[in-house]
C-alpha cells in the first residue's frame, strides 16, 4: 500500500509579517504624535527653597535665569525682548502651554518681573516659579 504524502517536499511555508509590521508602524506613530516633548532651558540655576511648593504639571515652555541675569530657553541665551516672540512661538505649537520660569535665587527680581511681562504680552497666562520643596531636601 502506498503512503499519500499530504505536502509536496518541494514547497516551502513561509509566514507573512505584513499585517506585524503595519501594527507596529501605526504604534510608532500613534506614541510620537502624542507625545509632549519638553523643551529644556540650557542651564540649571540654583532655585530657592519655598515651604509652599508644588509640582507642576504639563508645563510645555521652560525659562531659566540664571545668577548672572542671563535668559535662556531651548538651549541658547536670549534677549530679553526676544522672549515674546519665542513664546509666541511655542505657544502656536500648543495653544494650552503653560510657562515655567526657573530663576536663580540671586537673580534679580526686576527681570523676572520683566519677563513674566513678556510671557503674558505673548498670550500666556498661566505662569509658575520654579522653586525647590523643603521636602525634597
């Protein structure tokens, strides 16, 4: 009697991954497009200790001054009067961004006043100073 061979021993199986990889492009997609990126300011001043302070959520735009009056934002010095156009800028990016400026403690408070008056002549009216928690000393 004779065996009947199902599969013919030339044939290959091979495993079709398309459908694999079109999920996983649209994954990709999908946690790019919602994802907030954070913009860092380019220094690191020293922050003042507040007992009052909360952390901040969803706070897109990142301002530092630093001890020796500089501004900075995304990494370079700015100009005072080129804040507001910068922010603008960001704030046309996302419309719900907030503003966050971290000061050095020994900075002057005249230019932090200055530039929280640049922030809202650009449209922003949620603004906070970053400050260091008694807590998280």
């Amino acid at each position: 009697m004779r065996q009947i061979s199902r599969r013919k021993p030339d044939e290959e199986w091979e495993i079709n991954i398309t459908p694999m990889l079109d999920i996983v492009f649209i994954m990709l997609i999908f946690f790019i497009v919602t994802t907030s990126f954070v913009r860092e300011p380019g220094i690191d001043p020293v922050r003042p200790l507040a007992q009052t302070a909360a952390t901040k959520e969803r706070a897109n735009i990142l301002i530092a001054v630093s001890s020796a009056d500089q501004v900075w934002m995304n990494n370079r010095s700015v100009a005072l009067h080129g804040i507001r156009q910068l922010v603008e800028a960001a704030r046309a990016e996302n419309p719900q961004s907030s503003v966050v400026i971290v000061a050095d403690q020994t900075a002057s408070t005249g230019l932090v006043l200055d530039l929280m008056d640049n922030v809202r002549a650009a449209g922003v009216t949620s603004i906070a100073l970053a400050a260091e928690g008694v807590d998280s000393l």
